[in-house]
C-alpha cells in the first residue's frame, strides 16, 4: 500500500502591531466620532463602537489598538490644553504616534493608590510607577496617557491630574508581553516610569475629575464594543466557556 505524504499548511504569520495600527488608521477610527472643529467625522460613540465591535469580530488586537488610539484622541480632544492638543493629536489621527493607556486603568478615578505619582522638584515634577496591560506601545513611538497624584508642593494642595508622556522620555520603559498572540500583536505590556520629569505646562488636564467622566464613558462604550466582537468570534470560548480572543 503506498504511503500518503503528510502535507502540512504552513501557519500564516501573525500581523505585526505597525499593520494592525495602519488598518485602524485606514479606517478612520480615531476620526470617526471626534469633534469637526478637531479635524474628526463628527459621528456619535455608538457609530464609533459599532465600527470597533466589527473590527473585533474580524481582528480583536486591531480592536484594542482601536480601543487605545481612539481614547487617546478624545482624551487630548477634550483636553484645556490647547497647546499641547494642536501638537499631538494630528500625529494621532494620521497614525505617525501610537496611543497607549492601560486597559486595567479605572476611569472613575475612585480606587486608590494611584499607579503614578508625582514629587515636586525644580520646574517640574519627578513621576514614578507602573502601569499594567497597556496596549499599542508600538516602537516606532507612542504617547502615554495615565492618571497622576501629584504630591503636596508648597502652598499646592495635593491633586490628581492626567498627563501625556512621550515614550523617549529618560525613565520610561516598557517591557511586551510576547505570552499570548493578542498580546504580541497588540504591542501590549507593562510600563515602568523611574523619576520621569515632566512638565507642569505638559499637563492634560489639571482637574483629573472633568476629563474622567466623559473619557469613563467612552472606555465603557468601546470596552463593551470590543468583548461584545470578540464573543461572536467562531473561536471565541476555550474549553472550560472563557472568553479567547
């Protein structure tokens, strides 16, 4: 009796976070439900969760770059910080800066301690912490959204704010998690941030509570979009029921 070869299909090589992020890019996303006046389509968040959900059906890490990216530019839309809003959000939109806050960050601001905080020192403040599960930390540069409590300076009470920190900053590291292929595909990791200086005119937002609604809103909407996407998957469960993206 002859032998039958075994015949193998060769994998197909899982796509890289820079192609993820261009498709999310390609199609308008982080656009869709911004403002006109800062250069987005206007639409609603559930047009934007809808275009996510789908997305997740098809590719959930493109999703959670989505999930990210789109965060990012409604945090920095929304922002009093004019200067710094002209300044970023465009590389945002058109996907030359990648958009990354962690996915286990509470958006309510209610549950303390805060991963980051802040010293004072001269013209600035030294920010130390960590940050968990944080997606799209793509090399080619990122900019990284986090909640900061930033400790008493002088007559200043003590406060929480959000900052944006540029990944070349001196101090910031981040390490991938190569464990699963969500994670890989996602650029998704932990941050550390070891006396990080920043600026007090480099703040997002000084009132920490005014931004935290609305962006706790549009998480919740996008979140929601996204396991909603992922549990429609053909391979959605693993054996014991769980949710596999």
């Amino acid at each position: 009796m002859p032998v039958t070869p075994l015949v193998t299909t060769p994998l197909e090589p899982e796509p890289e976070p820079e192609a993820l992020l261009a498709e999310v890019i390609g199609l308008d996303l982080p656009r869709l439900a911004l403002p006109r006046a800062c250069g987005g389509e206007g639409a609603d968040i559930a047009a934007l969760a809808s275009a996510v959900q789908a997305l997740a059906r098809r590719q959930p890490a493109a999703a959670l770059l989505a999930w990210s990216q789109c965060l990012l530019a409604e945090a920095l839309a929304r922002s009093p910080n004019v200067a710094l809003r002209e300044h970023l959000l465009p590389d945002l939109l058109d996907g030359s800066l990648a958009g990354a806050v962690s996915w286990s960050l509470d958006f309510g601001l209610v549950q303390a301690p805060w991963p980051v905080k802040g010293r004072p020192r001269d013209r600035g403040w030294h920010l130390s912490g960590r940050l968990l599960q944080v997606p799209n930390l793509q090399w080619a540069g990122h900019v990284l959204l986090c909640p900061v409590w930033f400790e008493p300076d002088g007559p200043q009470a003590a406060r929480l704010g959000w900052a944006l920190l540029r990944s070349e900053e001196d101090g910031l590291r981040h390490a991938l998690d190569s464990s699963r292929a969500l994670t890989r595909q996602a650029a998704c990791g932990t941050v550390t941030l070891q006396r990080v200086h920043f600026r007090e005119d480099e703040l997002l937002a000084d009132d920490a509570g005014a931004l935290a609604l609305p962006l706790r809103l549009f998480d919740q909407a996008l979140r929601s979009a996204w396991w909603a996407g992922v549990l429609q998957r053909p391979t959605a469960r693993t054996h014991d029921g769980s949710p596999r993206p």
